[in-house]
C-alpha cells in the first residue's frame, strides 16, 4: 500500500527508513573521543543536558517520526562547537541540514527558558564574602563582586536598514554584557543589545544597572571605558603614586578574569568566533544562540568542566579611555577609591 508523502520528513526521504540514525542509535556504541571531538563535551555532560532539556524538547516535536532529544542536542552542540550546518556534521549523526537547523531552534530556546537557572547574581551576605576571598586571592584586590565586560559578537546585517547594529569598528554585531565570578562563572550575561551601542550606555540601560544602585558593599571592577562608581572601580587614569601603580596592576590582573572567560567561550563556541565567520542569523536569533552558548557555559562549569581548557591566547586589546565631562564625575566613588588605595595599596 502506498504511503502518502505527507508523513515523509526529509530525512526519511534522503536516507531511508534503513538508514542508520542516532535517534535509534545507542550513544554507548560511540567513543568518548568521538563525542568530545565532533560535540566538545564529554560524554557525561551530553548525557546529562539530554536530561535537563528531554521534557521541553519532547514538547517541541510530537510528531510521529520527531527527532530524539539526544540526536537534537548533539545536532545543537555540533553547530554551536563548529558554527556550521555543513552536510557532514548532518551526515555525522544521520540527519538532513534542514532538520539540523530545527533542532538548533528548539535547543537553543530550551536553554535560553534555562537562563535564569543557571546564570545568576546573588548578593547576599554569604555569597558576597565567597566572592571576595576568592577575588582577593587572584591579585589582592578587596571587596570584589565580579567582573565587568562588554564584548561583541559578529552577525550578518540585518534586512532592515538599521545602523544600530554597526559597531565602533564598522561591522554589524550584537553586544553582550557579561560580569563573571572569580572562577570564570558567569553571574550575569545580557546578550540582546545592539552592537551600535557604547558600553556605557548597556550598562545604564541593563538591569545589572539597577540591581547594583543600592550596593553598599562591595563593587564590580571595569575597564577604563566605564565611568568611576561606587559601586563600579575603575582604572587610575595618570596613576602617578606607587600605591596607584599597585592599584591599576592588580585592577587589571582581575579584570582579565572576565576577558579569558569570553576568549574561552569563544573557542569553545565556535559559531561565536568573528575570525570564523558571523552568526547567519538575525540580531534576535543571533542573541537567543550566544545566551544558549554561556548558559552552556556555565553548566558546565557547574559539571566540573575547566572554564578555561580551551583559551585563546590572543593578545588583549586596549580599551579607550572614558572621556567623563566634570560634571559626569562621582566625587563620592573618587574619594572611595583614593581611600581603597590608601588603605590597601599604600
């Protein structure tokens, strides 16, 4: 009897019912090594994000030939590690390049519904103490809450003619706000905004802004892009005293904390890389993947996975300096700063 074509995916019409999938496919059959080489994770991590996204990626796909959890999030992490949708990475778990693409989708919104799960900054007294000794250890540097960056990712431009997106550097990009704990844990990671912008005005837009008002211990540590708050130390500009210079030499020390851990999602995230190509997506899709890629960062780390395994040693590059007008200026965070160094640096 025939079957009538409509109940046909595309895989079924490319390969065959006798095709050899891994949705049938035991991942007990595969080697550790092909799993961390083709997937970059090892075979426990991949067991256990299954698990942590079965139900939401079963309630995606009932149908009657739906692609197992298992093969869409090897297909998802096949493209997040490699940035491609190339026929072989289909090919390697037995599906077509448009079913690579679906399940990409439903991962990536699976992990970003996981966000808050995973990713977030507690200030309360217990944690915030946690913080700064393990601050303190890197380079003795005091009361340390986390670490402040704002770093883009390339995209393809999108259809509308919106200039927003064009960064200081004249390609189109999404900006990522991101403050990381000492071992590289992310605390906090707003994905969604335009590459156009400065990164002053992210963080006077973003919610860590209005999170860390009313912070009367402790602070974050920025680069000399962002202006000198209270809550917010910056580098000396002109240190001049020695106890400046210690300052700014364990301010960097620190700071570098949050550039090594975007370096290393970069090179784990490969679809990431600017020097790899740009996200063929638009800038909301392009944000819900780089929000999927550090909550899967972060998991991992929370796994027991080393943040930094995979670093690029690419040289640091130099931010511009902030140019504040007087009235822009904190006196107040100025006088809590000449005491910080006083105090600890002298």
């Amino acid at each position: 009897m025939a079957i009538p074509i409509a109940i046909l995916d595309c895989d079924l019409l490319l390969h065959g019912r006798g095709h050899k999938t891994l949705d049938r496919f035991d991942l007990d059959s595969v080697s550790d090594h092909f799993l961390l080489t083709q997937f970059g994770f090892p075979r426990e991590f991949i067991l256990y994000l299954v698990e942590l996204l079965r139900e939401a990626l079963c309630r995606r796909t009932q149908r009657s030939r739906a692609i197992s959890p298992e093969v869409q999030v090897l297909a998802a992490l096949g493209f997040y590690t490699s940035g491609s949708f190339q026929t072989s990475m289909g090919d390697t778990i037995g599906i077509s390049q448009a079913s690579m693409s679906r399940c990409v989708s439903n991962v990536t919104r699976a992990l970003v519904e996981k966000a808050s799960q995973f990713i977030t900054f507690n200030i309360d007294p217990s944690s915030r103490e946690q913080s700064f000794q393990e601050f303190q250890r890197v380079a003795g540097f005091p009361g340390v809450l986390g670490v402040l960056d704002c770093v883009q990712v390339t995209i393809k431009a999108p259809n509308s003619e919106d200039s927003s997106y064009v960064n200081k550097k004249g390609f189109h990009s999404v900006g990522c706000q991101l403050v990381c704990n000492a071992r590289g844990l992310l605390l906090s990671a707003e994905t969604h905004w335009p590459g156009g912008l400065k990164d002053t005005d992210v963080l006077e837009r973003s919610a860590l802004h209005k999170q860390l008002q009313d912070t009367e211990e402790g602070w974050l540590l920025g680069d000399s892009r962002y202006p000198l708050r209270k809550w917010l130390m910056t580098p000396v500009d002109c240190p001049e005293s020695p106890a400046e210079f210690r300052y700014n030499l364990a301010h960097a020390a620190t700071h570098e904390i949050v550039d090594r851990t975007f370096r290393a999602i970069q090179t784990r995230f490969r679809c990431l890389d600017g020097a790899k190509g740009y996200l063929q997506y638009s800038p909301e899709r392009s944000s819900s993947i780089l929000l999927a890629c550090c909550v899967l960062h972060n998991a991992s780390l929370q796994s027991g996975l080393d943040a930094w395994t995979l670093e690029r040693t690419d040289p640091l590059e130099q931010p511009e300096s902030l140019e504040q007008k007087p009235e822009d200026r904190d006196s107040q965070a100025e006088e809590l700063r000449t005491q910080l160094i006083v105090k600890h640096f002298s």
